[in-house]
C-alpha cells in the first residue's frame, strides 16, 4: 500500500513539476519574442511597427534601440495630442478634425525623417516603400470609415 501512495506520490510532484516548468519556459518565450509583445501591445503599438520594421529592414540591435526610443516619442506626442484634443471637445465646424489629422500626419513625418537618417542605402528604398503601403492602408482604412457615417450624404442618396 505504501508502494501505491509513494508512487501517486511521486506522480503528482513529477506533474507538477512539468507544469511550472512549461509555464516558466512560456512567460520566457514570451519575452523574447517581439512579436508576442507587439501582440499583447496592440495592433498600432510601437512594438508592433517596430518587428515590423527590424524584419523588413533587417535593422541592427543599435538601430533597433533608437528606432524604439523615436517610436516611443511619437507615441507620447500623438497620446497628448489625443488627450488635448478630447480635452478641447468637438468642434462643430470640422476644422478640428482638420488640424488633428494634420499635427498627427506631422508628428509621423517627423518621426519617418528620423528614422530615414539612421538607415543604410539600402534599407531607406525599402522603408520608402514601406512607407507607401502604410499610407495606402491608412486611405482605404479611412475611405472604408468614412463610407459607414451615420448621416452622411452619399451619390446615390
């Protein structure tokens, strides 16, 4: 009987075990791969763009670090431009909506021309590219959004 008990015994403490090092070995996974993180960032995180940009560019770990830092610096100008904005309320006019669009295409401009001068030769022809698909994304995302406006008028209307 004693034999029985010491092997569940053992069992159990094996599973166990298994189980702390499988949820270990996970979490480190996790934070060793930037694309988990860019994941669990969210779609337009800074993570997400910048696995983006390290593998289309093959960027170096020393352009990886200042590319995170420009990233993270447009995250907060465009944070606090949303936040003054949301402060200020709507403006009925739509002039609003004008100078938001503006000050955030700038903010990415500015961020684009310091990303651009760290680049090799190589990799600028490819981030320009790069920079071409984002733009015609971003006017299909606001084509498609500004197609489904309650109370806009359409041709056919």
């Amino acid at each position: 009987m004693s034999d029985l008990s010491s092997a569940s015994s053992l069992a159990k403490r094996t599973l166990l075990l298994a189980g702390v090092i499988l949820v270990a070995g996970s979490l480190i996974w996790a934070q060793n791969d930037p694309q988990a993180a860019a994941k669990i960032q969210g779609e337009n995180s800074p993570g997400r763009e910048l696995v983006e940009l390290t593998q289309l560019l093959s960027l170096t770990a020393e352009q990886q670090g200042q590319i995170r830092g420009m990233l993270a610096e447009q995250r907060r100008k465009l944070e606090s431009l949303r936040m003054a904005s949301s402060n200020a309320g709507n403006d009925v006019s739509g002039q609003g909506a004008d100078t938001s669009k503006r000050k955030i295409q700038a903010i990415r401009a500015e961020t684009d021309i310091k990303i651009d001068a760290i680049l090799n030769d190589g990799q600028r022809v490819k981030f320009a590219e790069w920079q071409q698909m984002r733009k015609d994304r971003m006017n299909r995302q606001q084509s498609a959004g500004s197609n489904n406006v309650p109370g806009q008028q359409t041709p056919n209307n």
